[in-house]
C-alpha cells in the first residue's frame, strides 16, 4: 500500500494524517492451486491486462509486455507460473524478467495476478488429453499419429488447471477437443520434453 502525509490545520494546530492509498488487495478464494507454466498469447500493443481477481471488472494492478514477432509467423509471449485457476482465469506469478509483469506499488510484493485463460498458451507434452485432472481418467482423446505429436494440439483457451494439469480447448485434425493435460510447458519455439501419464 502507498502511504501520503498531508497537513491539517484544526484550531490553529498543524496535524499530520497518514492516508492509505486504495489497493485492490489479490483475491484467491475459491482458486485452484497448481504448477505448471504458460504464456501471454495477447498481441495487444498496450500489453495484457492483469487483474486483482478473476473477473473482467476487477482492478488492473499490472501489464504484461505484449506478445512480439520475432520472424513469419513466429511469435514469443511473456512465460510465467500458473499457480492458480478460478472461472476461466489463471492466476500468475514470475513472469520472465526480460518483459515481464509490471505490478502496480501495492500489489508488486505479492507478485501474483490474475488474468483471462483465453489470452494464455501453452504446448502440450503429453499424448493423452483426459476427461478429468487424473492419470486414471478417461482419455478424450489419443493426440499422436503419422508425424504429428501432442504439441501439434493448437490451444486456443485454458480453462483451469489442477495439480500438474491445465484443462484446455484446442483443434487436432480439424476438430475441437477439451480435456485435461498433464504437465504442458511453456516452450513457444520448441516441443515439450513430454511427461508420461
């Protein structure tokens, strides 16, 4: 919180009062806990906006850099943490420091934010996308086949992540799948080491 000292004069008398700036404090209720990592996908030249709670109208606290070409048809997004989700938003921290988040005063010890899992990628590194954030759930969809692998799935929304899990929508072969992956990663000019499940 950032604190102003301004003078009062009452009767005569000079009195200083401390004021507390309004902070949005980081709203976690009702969030998952994860850890895992992704990237910022937003091409917004003004950067992404990160909110102190998970929902559209929640106070910006911070930006994230915008997502760069680097060359056709290649781009890099800001990588960071996701440790958290809640209603379609992921919950962030430790962007990486070169373009990072960019918190306001009241917010950058925490170093947290939330922000809209449609403006966040990651490559899976897993072939099998399931119903549910468990090795023993069934499996939507087997994502192999003749020179393709999993980081072939082209994720457009992660919805929530769970554990090691990120519940994503994507296209494979043309067609739309959600399901869960285990341990995606945020590699955007290289595929996924590739975790078992």
């Amino acid at each position: 919180m950032t604190h102003c000292l301004f003078a009062v004069t009452l009767g005569g008398l000079l009195t200083l009062a401390q004021v507390t700036a309004n902070a949005a404090p980081l709203d976690t209720v009702g969030a998952s806990q994860c850890r895992t990592r992704g990237y910022s996908t937003d091409i917004d030249p003004a950067g992404t906006n990160v909110r102190s709670a998970p929902r559209a109208d929640a106070p910006v606290i911070g930006r994230l850099a915008p997502r760069t070409l680097l060359g056709p048809n290649t781009y890099e997004g800001v990588e960071f943490e996701v440790v958290g989700s809640k209603d379609g938003w992921l919950l962030i921290q430790k962007p990486d420091p070169k373009s990072g988040l960019k918190l306001d005063a009241a917010n950058a010890a925490d170093g947290r934010g939330w922000m809209s899992g449609r403006l966040v990628g990651v490559v899976l590194g897993n072939r099998t996308l399931r119903s549910a954030p468990r090795r023993d759930a069934p499996a939507v969809a087997d994502l192999s086949g003749p020179n393709r692998g999993p980081d072939s799935f082209l994720v457009s929304t992660v919805h929530a992540c769970d554990g090691k899990y990120l519940e994503v929508t994507g296209t494979w072969g043309g067609k739309p799948l959600r399901g869960w992956s285990l341990s995606p990663c945020s590699n955007q000019l290289s595929t996924c080491d590739g975790a078992s499940d």
